[in-house]
C-alpha cells in the first residue's frame, strides 16, 4: 500500500513549521550542525509543511 502525504495548507492559513537551533544546541550551535539539520529537515520533512530554519542567538 502507497501513502500519499496530505496535502499542506498554503502558508498563510498554518502556523509556521521549522527547526530552531536554540531548542537542542543553545548558544552552542555551529555551522556544520545547522547545515546537517537543514538537509534533514529537506530529506524528510519539508513534504510535512517543515520549512523553516532559524539559527538562534549569539550566531556570529
């Protein structure tokens, strides 16, 4: 049996849906953990409605 995924309402009528760096790494989150989660979250969730990537305080 095929799953077909839901189809995602438009942008405007959900809330937004994404990974925030503070959530797991804090003030510690590097490059290369950002990138790794942003490609995960492009692999398995994006066909979700998860399309959002904020890389929180202290990034510089």
């Amino acid at each position: 049996m095929t799953r077909f995924p839901r189809p995602i309402p438009d942008r405007h009528l959900r809330p937004p849906m994404g990974w925030n760096s503070w959530d797991c790494y804090g003030t510690t989150v590097t490059e290369d953990e950002v990138l790794a989660n942003a490609a995960f979250m492009h692999d398995h969730m994006l066909a979700h409605g998860w399309d959002t990537v904020v890389v929180d305080i202290q990034w510089y």
